[in-house]
C-alpha cells in the first residue's frame, strides 16, 4: 500500500473511528479535501491513498479514502459530504469502522513517502535514501500522522518559501499554527536565523520542538504555546518580514488585524488552509489591513496566497 496523498489532522493516540471508501484517485482526493475541510483538524485527519498500483507506472490502481475521527462520527452526516462529491452510490458503499493508536501508526510509518516541493524534500526516517546532493531535506516523524507535508496546503507553503527566499532573506519570521513545525523547520535551514512559531494545540507545540531538533535547528526553531500570535515571545519577535500560517480561512480572516500590527512594512504573508471558495473572503480581510495579493499556487484543489504588506496605514481591529 502506498500513500500518494496524505492529509494533515489528527495526532494519532486520538484516532479511535474510521471511515472508508474504494474509489478512483479524484474521487478519493475530493473526499478527503471535504472532509478535512468541514471537520476540526485537531480531531479529524483524512488520507487518500493507490492501495495497489500496477508495475506500469500508469497510476491507474484503485484508490482508498479514509477519513479517522476521535470521537464516533455522524455517520449520516458523513455519508451526506460522500455524497456531494461522489455521488449517493460511494455515500452508501462507505464503512464505518473503529480503529486503535497502532493502526494509524503502522499505517503512517509504511505510508511516508518523500514528498518534493520546490528545493525541499519532506521525508520520514526511512525515507533518507532519497535525499539527494542539493535538496533542501526535512525529516519528519511519520507516526505523528500530520504535518507530513503532503498535503496540498503545506506544499504550496514549501512552494511560497522557495520563491520568497529567492528575492530576501528575511531578519525576522513567524509561523502560525506550527502544526509538526515543518515550515518553520524550512525557513530555519533556508535562513539559517530564528524562527518564532507558536500553535493552539501543546501536543502539535511537543511535536514541533522534536522534529526541529531531529533536523538539527532546534536552536533556530523553539515552539510556543499560543493563540494566535497571544504569546510574548511572539509579539516580541516582530516586526516580522515573514510570517507563515497554514491554517483555515476562518481563522486566517480573524487573524488579519494581529498579523497586520505585527509585520514590518513591503512584509511576505504566506498564507494557506484554503479552498477556491475562500480566498475572497480572506483577500478582503488582509486588504482592509493594507495587505495585497502577490501571488496563488493552487495544489490538489487547495490553496496558497502570498500576501505583501503595502505599509501604508492599517484599519485598526
């Protein structure tokens, strides 16, 4: 079995519910982009994955959805997000299942496969053997289940990174809802320079700290604690040149004005966790603060804004 597209969410020691679906690869990637997107990321985590994919190299084996939950899930409700995307045959055909920490772990170990964005390479430790002379290479533990970097919102994050480092080398950069820390751990290895990044969850905080010192910039990168940006140390950090913040729109939209007093003036805002249908609605948030859009990069139906500071005068919140 090999994962070809693994969705963040859940730490796994919380995944006790399972939801599962054979399906061809579209229909299997839409399911999982609706259900991560309808469901709390820090109980909810999807994955859509070839379950045999034939010696061809054609990629046209069957694929499977699972979607895992850490409390029972509405079934009903499940099947009826199934349904919109795939029709009411694939809403029937899904099964409910409950599944236990070693599952998921096991599942994650033998499903990392090393994901390219840009000059970086995101692998877990058995994937080492494909990093090659010039990749930018980011290890993350598999069994942590999210964070893992294939998503489509933290490739495009990579992708925003890349072409950011290309033009500046800022003094100064903040990452938002860290999650395993592998942006922060990105712009850590590009800059070489601090990191400030905080996350709501401390279990995602732990993860983040471990997976900075597993890549050997621990002292670049310390995790906090925080609400949005409400942590010390990361009101401190800025102004910031940079900031990061792989989240959801609505979130994104209510941090506008905290981002806005917090970014230096001509300021990269990467900004992801979004879909088609919401990026409006956030362009307008960060208009309001004097912030433009530079830039999009849409993967597997998710999508990445680079978002830059004009300095004029922001709309107080």
């Amino acid at each position: 079995m090999v994962a070809a597209a693994m969705l963040e969410g859940l730490p796994p020691n919380r995944a006790a519910h399972v939801m599962r679906l054979a399906c061809e690869e579209g229909t299997a990637r839409r399911i999982a982009a609706i259900i991560v997107e309808t469901f709390d990321p820090a109980t909810t985590a999807a994955a859509a994955f070839e379950e045999a994919p034939d010696t061809s190299g054609s990629n046209n084996g069957p694929w499977i959805v699972e979607a895992y939950f850490g409390d029972p899930p509405d079934e009903a409700n499940v099947r009826a997000l199934v349904g919109i995307v795939a029709g009411a045959a694939a809403a029937r055909a899904a099964s409910f299942d409950r599944v236990d920490e070693r599952d998921w772990v096991g599942a994650s170990l033998e499903g990392l496969t090393p994901v390219r964005a840009g000059r970086f390479l995101i692998h877990g430790a058995h994937g080492r053997d494909a990093v090659k002379a010039n990749d930018i290479a980011i290890e993350i533990e598999a069994a942590l289940a999210f964070g893992t970097g294939h998503h489509g919102s933290t490739r495009g994050c990579l992708h925003m990174l890349d072409l950011v480092a290309c033009k500046r080398r800022p003094r100064a950069s903040l990452d938002l809802g860290t999650g395993s820390g592998v942006l922060a751990i990105a712009a850590a290895k590009l800059f070489k320079r601090k990191i400030h990044a905080g996350d709501i969850d401390s279990v995602c905080v732990k993860a983040a700290g471990a997976n900075a010192k597993r890549n050997h910039v621990a002292g670049f990168v310390r995790p906090v604690l925080a609400k949005g940006a409400a942590h010390p140390l990361l009101r401190a950090g800025g102004p910031y040149e940079l900031v990061l913040a792989n989240i959801l729109a609505r979130p994104l939209r209510d941090l506008a004005p905290q981002i806005a007093r917090l970014t230096a003036p001509r300021a990269d805002i990467i900004l992801s966790g979004l879909i088609g249908r919401d990026v409006a609605g956030v362009t307008a948030a960060y208009g309001v603060q004097g912030i433009a859009l530079a830039r999009r990069i849409d993967i597997d139906g998710w999508t990445t804004l680079l978002m830059q500071s004009s300095g004029r005068r922001r709309q107080k919140p």
